[in-house]
C-alpha cells in the first residue's frame, strides 16, 4: 500500500529550504559547486543552483552531475543505469561542493561519490543534501541538509518526483 | 562472465548497450585522473599468441582505467615451441584466479576453445580471419559518435580491400548491419571469400563505381604476401584498382568519411597521406579504442545481475 | 570344441533367414534349427552378419604408438564387429617394404583380435616420387596399394601404378586431393568457411582427381578404388564409370554419411578430417549412393589421434576420427537399407575389393571361415557411453543416439567379442 509522505508542495519548499540553508550556513559562500549523484539527485541540484543563484545574484555557482557507478563497492548487485553520465566540466579544487541527492539510505552512493569527486580535484570542503533521510546507514555519513526525515522499513521502496514523495512497503 | 567473442554472439542491443557505455568511458578518460575503481580486485591476462602491441596496450590500458589488475602473456613462437599447450597454459593462469582472458590467436576459433578450459571471461583480441569484435564495436563507436547517432541507419559504408583474410572485415559486416547500415564489400574476386552469397551485402569489383556516393570508406590493410599468393598480380596494380589515391579522395563526397584499422601500408591501399583526408577517422578510431574496450571489460566483469539482491537493495 | 549361435537371423547377399550356427574349430560345419554345441552365443533378437571388413583403418603403429596400437586398434575393430581390417601405410616407417609389411601382419596376427591386412604404398614413404616395390610386397601378399593421405599427384606416376595394378591383379587405392587447391585447407569451402575466414578444401580438388583416375583406369585397365568419396560430384562420376563398366570402386565412411560442414562452427577439431565433412547436399548424395550401390563399402578410415593433438587449434590439429566401433550404429542410424545391403558394404564388397573373400565375407555359410558379427540391430545407444577400446577419444558422435550394436564377433571361431566385450 503507497503512501504518499510529502506532496508536490512540500517537495518544492523543502527544495526552497535547503537553498536558503546551504546560503546561510556558508557565510563566505565565494565559490561553490552544486553537484548532484545520478540519477535521481540531478534534478534537484539543478533547482537548487537555480534557487541560490535567485537567493544571491552575486555568487558564483557552478552544477554538474556525478556518475557514481564505476566507484561502487556493490556493482554486483546493483547493474548500471543507462544513460547516466558524469558531467563536471569545472576543476573542484578550492571549491565548496554540495553533493545533492533525493534519498539517503545507506550511504554507500555517497560514499562512491565521495571517491569519484576525486577524480576532478581536491575540494575545500564537501557538503551534502539530501531531500530525503530515510534511516538505515550502513557508514558514518550525514547529511548537512535535509528536506525530511522519513521513518522507513528497510525493505521499502521510496520513490521521490517533483510531485511527491511515495513510500511503498514491499509485495 | 559474460564472453565477448564474435559480434554476431552480442546481437544488437548489446552492442548498443556497449556504445552507450563506451560514451561514459569516453567521459572518465577525459577527466583529469583517468580512472575509476570499477575493477578493483580483478584481473585481466592478455594472452597474445600474436604480437600485436597496438591492441594489447589498448587492453591493458582499458583494463588499468578500471583498476584491474593485468598480467601479460606474450607468446613468442619459440616458448609455443617448448611443449606447453594452449589448454596447459589457459588451465594454468587459471588456477591463478584470473577473471578475463584477453586472447589474440593467428588461428580462427581459439577463443571459443580457450572458454571450455577456464571459468573465466574470454574477450576475443582478434582470431585468425575469423573475428576482430572490440575492433568492430570501436569502429561502430567512432562512426556512430561522429555522427552524433546512435545507430548507422541509413549510412552507406565500403569495406574495402582484402576481405577474405580479414577479420575486421568479417566483424565489422556484422557490425555494421546490426546497426542498420548498407554495407558495400569493395574487392577482386580474389580476395572476397568463396561464399558471400549469404552475408547482407552488395560485392562490388569496381571501386571507382562507388567511391562518390558512399558515407564511410573502411579500407583494409594489403599485406604484401598476398602477391606471393598469386592473389593479387602486383601490389601496383592492386594500388591502382582498389588503393585510396588523391583523385578517389577528390571523388568522394564532402561528407565521407575515411577509417583504417591499422597499420597502414602507406603506398598500397593508401596512396594518400591521412593526414590529408578531411573526414579521416583513422586517430578517432585509436582513442575510442580504449573507451570501447573499457566498455566490454566492465560489461563482462562488473556486474553479474542478482535479482534478488537486487531487489534487497532497492530503496 | 564347438559353438552355437542360438536364435539369431541369418544375414546373407540375398536375404534373412532364422538358423541357429555351428561352429566347430574355425569352420562352420551346420547351419540350422536346434542346434547344440559345447558351447552357446545367445543371438536372440540379432543378426547373425559376415564378419566386417574395413578397408580403411589407421592403425598407427609402427611410429605413432600414444594414438593406437596394433593391438588396441584390433581391440576396436573387434567391438565394431570387424573381423578383418585394411592397415594403411602411413606408418612410420611407411609399409612401403616387406620387412614393414610384415611387421604389421606379424602384430596384427600377435593381437589375435581381427585379421589385419597391411596395404602397401604406392609411392616410397608416400613422397610421390618414386614407385613402391609392387611386385615384392604383392608377394608377400598385399592387395591394396595406396598413398593415402596424400594423393599420387603425378599423373604420368599414377599411370605406371595402374598399369601395374592390371599385370599384378592388385588395387590402387586413391586418395583424391589435387595437394595444389588444397593448401592449408581446414574444412570444405563452403559458406560456413567463409564465415569463419577458414581456408576451404574445395569439392573440385577430389573431383579432378577422382575424374583424372577414372580416365588412367580407363586408358590402362588397372583396377581403382576410390577412397572416402565425400562429394556428390565424386559420387556421380564413379555412377558413370560403372555404367562405362570399368573396374572402378568406391568406399564412404560413416562420418560422411552422418555429418556435415556445419559441425565446424563449434572450432571444435574433433571435426576436422580429411577429406572435409561436406554440405548436407554431399551427405545426400553419398547416403544415395549407398543405397543405389555406386558405393561399394564403408571404410571407418578410423584415425586415432591422442586428445592433444586434437587440442591445438583447429587450423594446426591433424584431421581425423574414430569409427571402428562406431561404424554399424552410424550407418544403421542414417541410411534406411536392409541387413543384406548391409552385410554386403560392410563386408561382402569390401572382402571382395580387398581379395581376401576365401576368409571373409562369405557370413554364415556351411564350410566357410567362422568369422562372424553378430549385431542387434535395434539396440540404441549414446556414444558418450561407450568407452572405446582406442587409445585416442576424437569421436565426433557425443550426443548422438546411435542404432545399432554389436554383441558377439566370432574369429575362426573363437568368440573375440561377446555380450559387447573384448575377450582379450
């Protein structure tokens, strides 16, 4: 039985949140990369570059989008996803990067993405968003920003859009 | 473990699996750091009973990006001559625990013989005249991205030169028709096979007949034994026939474009300097090379599809 | 002491018949109902054949002993109902003089399993060079001569030999292969050597050859036998030499009647033979050439090669397969004759071509030599089950139900096989 968690609304505003979060807690914002994990973190970073362009016109913000397949612990299991690509057409070095996610989970995805950020240089801090936290870490990773935290079943399914969040208990 | 031997073994939607793959690899290779650990922890032996230098670093370069472990067996024919047997060898590196095979072999088949004596990936480098499949997919990759298409639908490509012998030629016919292109077999008819009544191509003896109103010209290397053969009468006049020269250059349309599989025998089938054949391909094709290969290294060694955990995982 | 083979069908030139068979000694002294002997060999439900000839088996020895003995090859001659084999002479030493030629008969007599019949060269040490002593190895009792694996390419030589042949009363056997549109040949040429950028061996390179001799024949008289016919063009042009009414005949084997070029995209060199497995077009014609008697016998042309040999690749692995004990169950599986064509390509005619029929090929006839196949015809089985007797394993059959198998073989009278096992 699906349950709806988080309406089309609530997905926007938690976006709008994070945006304004991500500005206040980095006082000398200076020069920051929204980088968002394949697939499903892409379209958000996408807004929240957008979002924090709007909140300050004067910072300078750079996007991309971060593959992490090749650098999976668990590639095995977890088959490749067509057509996802890394785009980060900006060396990293000395930037702030906020890796952008829809839901955290075990974290082992940030985890990779942690280690392919090296691939494009040494950033001065790295950062992360998530809009949802659903519990079950697997690693010592956190999140600095969180749209909401949503008790979860390990074994359920969590489908996030731009029109909702769905929790969907297994068959 | 999923072999890669003959395109015809892949069929289409592989092959294009592996193109779009391949666009990723193109990606981690133009990164700053080249690498990612997508084969941490496997290995990956050459087995070249063939010296070919070119292919086998463009292997074990493919592999290293993925973070492979490679080792290298080159056989020159006097080790070949001291007794081991192929079936001894493959056994053996075997029981090393290995996860690929890279084998390139003069004889057609040797791939297929190798995967009954091993529990490993065997990746076919190029057997005899028989198959040359990372070559074909290389190509369909440089073509294809040239383009900025997914497929060849709808392209007219000549294959031209010394089929019989050739397995580029052989992998690239399948290849290239899979992937939806009209495919142009350019050759005396001794050097065609025997039979190609049955391969979905047009044969053409007259090169001049078709050299304006192909889309990609795919010349094949001459070798000069050929003569000796009594295939061709003389290299010269096989250059003239069937040779790319500057006034078939000048025919070609303004489009066109040029690929050779390497190395070239410059002032036999090309009687023109590369470098000087605008739509020439011919160093696309050595840097998708490795992207391509990566590609087939990572589609037959990372993943092996577990549905259940699959499904353990899902979130 | 005497035998009786109990309840089994008698098979002759003519025809069946249900009689029980005594043998005393090495004759066979009474054929019919309710026989008694010291003995008994239940035939109940077989028949009861002349013992197979073989015109063609490799033997190996002496030279190539890790592939087959003497011995260990009439062991499998035995089991595949064979109480006579034609040794070829691509030996090492070849057979091309008397001391070889008797060592051979010597081992073959020694084995004690089956009657073996070296053939003699054509040429010395099959170079195609120089003619073979005919006249002595004819002597010492040889009535088969070829080259085989290699064809006489010289004409002019092959002209002498038949000319010989004619004065002597003796056989060239004829390997057909014009060497020249065969080089590095792997299989036939057809589309599948296309695909697989394999150097082909053309149907023209025996039928030239073939036709060639069919002419010398004609022009001297001498008698031919043409080995392992595996084209339909071949088949067609020994119907017409037959019809010309010249002292030509022809052998198949059971790997051309049952398997074709197709086999070979596996790259597995349990295939490869020589001449090639053809088209399913040739397999026709030959099984129709069977049938209609253009061909006058099955020759297994069994070649052991050890398992390492048929490991190397398919282009350097030497061409040949088993058939002594395969042979009846192939043939019986893929060509629809009754038990007497049967007994006459698996005997009668190659008894006759090899002239030895005062010891084999008369079957179970009262006075003539005991040496009998007793086979049941409807017995299936797989010859992956089979352990052969051979020391090598190429057996191109695994995974194909076979019909038909020997259970008893009588040499002069002694039973070397029975209930489908050697004796010895």
């Amino acid at each position: 039985m699906p349950v709806q968690v988080m309406q089309r609304g609530d997905v926007s505003r938690a976006i709008q949140r994070i945006a304004h979060e991500i500005v206040e807690r980095n006082h000398d914002l200076g020069n920051v990369a929204i980088v968002g994990l394949q697939r499903g973190g892409v379209w958000i970073a996408e807004q929240l570059a957008a979002k924090i362009i709007a909140i300050d016109p004067t910072l300078s913000v750079s996007s991309g989008a971060l593959d992490v397949s090749m650098y999976r612990d668990d590639l095995r299991i977890r088959p490749v996803v067509d057509g996802a690509i890394t785009e980060i057409s900006f060396d990293v070095t000395d930037m702030l990067v906020v890796l952008v996610d829809d839901v955290l989970f075990t974290g082992r995805t940030v985890r990779a993405a942690l280690e392919g950020l090296n691939s494009f240089g040494r950033p001065r801090a790295v950062q992360l968003a998530v809009l949802v936290d659903r519990g079950h870490r697997e690693l010592p990773i956190r999140p600095d920003f969180v749209g909401k935290n949503i008790p979860t079943h390990a074994h359920d399914e969590v489908l996030v859009s731009e029109d909702g969040v769905i929790v969907k208990a297994p068959q | 473990m999923r072999h890669v031997r003959s395109i015809s073994e892949l069929g289409r939607d592989r092959i294009l699996g592996l193109l779009n793959l391949a666009d990723r690899m193109a990606e981690i290779n133009s990164r700053p750091v080249p690498k990612v650990p997508a084969l941490r922890g496997r290995t990956v032996v050459s087995l070249f009973y063939e010296d070919s230098t070119r292919t086998r670093l463009s292997f074990e370069t493919a592999a290293r990006r993925l973070s492979a472990d490679t080792m290298n067996f080159s056989v020159s024919s006097s080790s070949v001559n001291k007794g081991e047997s192929l079936r001894d060898t493959v056994e053996t590196i075997t029981d090393m625990g290995v996860d690929a095979f890279v084998v390139r072999h003069k004889s057609a088949g040797v791939p297929w013989q190798i995967a009954q004596w091993t529990t490993a990936a065997v990746i076919n480098a190029g057997d005899g005249a028989h198959q040359h499949p990372t070559q074909a997919l290389l190509d369909a990759y440089t073509i294809t991205r040239s383009r900025n298409s997914q497929d060849l639908a709808g392209l007219r490509v000549a294959i031209v030169g010394d089929i019989r012998h050739s397995r580029v030629a052989r992998s690239n016919v399948e290849a290239f028709t899979a992937l939806g292109a009209e495919v142009l077999l350019v050759a005396p008819p001794t050097l065609l096979p025997p039979v190609v009544s049955h391969w979905p191509v047009e044969v053409v003896h007259d090169f001049d007949s078709v050299v304006d109103s192909v889309d990609v010209l795919y010349m094949l290397r001459l070798q000069a034994e050929r003569m000796n053969q009594g295939l061709v009468p003389s290299l010269a006049e096989y250059s003239t026939h069937y040779g790319l020269t500057p006034r078939r250059v000048a025919r070609m349309s303004v489009d066109a474009q040029v690929m050779h599989p390497g190395p070239m025998n410059r002032g036999v089938e090309m009687v023109v300097d590369p470098a000087e054949i605008r739509g020439s391909l011919i160093h696309r094709q050595v840097t998708n090379g490795v992207a391509v290969r990566m590609a087939v290294l990572f589609d037959s060694l990372a993943v092996e599809p577990d549905h259940s955990a699959l499904r353990e995982e899902a979130r | 002491m005497t035998i009786v083979i109990k309840g089994g069908s008698i098979v002759g030139a003519t025809g069946v018949t249900n009689a029980d068979v005594l043998i005393d000694g090495d004759r066979i002294v009474e054929v019919g109902q309710g026989l008694r002997g010291d003995e008994s060999l239940d035939a109940q439900g077989c028949h009861v054949f002349p013992g197979f000839v073989d015109l063609h088996t490799h033997l190996r020895e002496p030279g190539r002993e890790e592939a087959e003995t003497i011995e260990t090859g009439s062991r499998a001659a035995a089991l595949g109902g064979y109480t006579a084999v034609v040794a070829m002479p691509n030996t090492n030493p070849a057979q091309d003089s008397v001391a070889v030629v008797k060592f051979v008969r010597d081992q073959g007599v020694r084995a004690g399993l089956c009657d073996v019949f070296p053939s003699g060269c054509i040429t010395v040490a099959r170079e195609g060079k120089v003619l073979a002593p005919f006249a002595d190895l004819t002597a010492v009792g040889v009535r088969v001569f070829t080259d085989d694996g290699n064809g006489v390419q010289d004409p002019a030589l092959m002209r002498r030999a038949l000319e010989y042949a004619r004065t002597l009363g003796v056989t060239m056997a004829q390997h057909c292969e014009v060497q020249d549109l065969t080089r590095h040949a792997v299989m036939d040429e057809c589309a599948c050597s296309s695909d697989l950028g394999l150097p082909g061996w053309p149907a023209i390179a025996e039928e030239m050859m073939v036709s060639r001799d069919i002419e010398l024949c004609r022009l001297t008289g001498g008698r031919l036998h043409v080995l392992h016919v595996s084209t339909r063009g071949s088949v067609e042009l020994v119907r017409q030499a037959k019809r010309d009414g010249l002292p030509v005949t022809a052998e198949v084997t059971p790997h051309h009647l049952a398997l074709d070029h197709e086999l070979l995209r596996s790259f597995d060199p349990v295939y490869k033979v020589n001449p090639p497995l053809r088209s399913m077009e040739d397999v026709l014609a030959l099984r129709q050439g069977l049938v209609d008697g253009t061909i006058d016998a099955i020759a297994t042309d069994h070649a052991p090669h050890p398992p390492r040999d048929k490991e190397l690749p398919l282009d350097q692995a030497p061409p040949g397969m088993l058939g002594l004990e395969y042979a009846l169950g192939v043939v019986n599986s893929v060509v629809d004759v009754t038990p007497s064509r049967l007994a006459e390509v698996f005997s009668i005619n190659p008894a006759r071509i090899a002239q030895i029929g005062d010891r084999h090929g008369a079957g179970a006839v009262v006075g003539a030599p005991a040496n009998l196949s007793v086979v049941d015809l409807a017995a299936t089985w797989r010859a992956e089950d089979h352990r052969s007797a051979s020391l090598s394993r190429n057996v191109p059959y695994r995974g194909r139900s076979l019909r038909g198998k020997v259970r008893h073989t009588i040499l002069y009278g002694r039973a070397v096989v029975r209930d489908g096992e050697a004796m010895r």
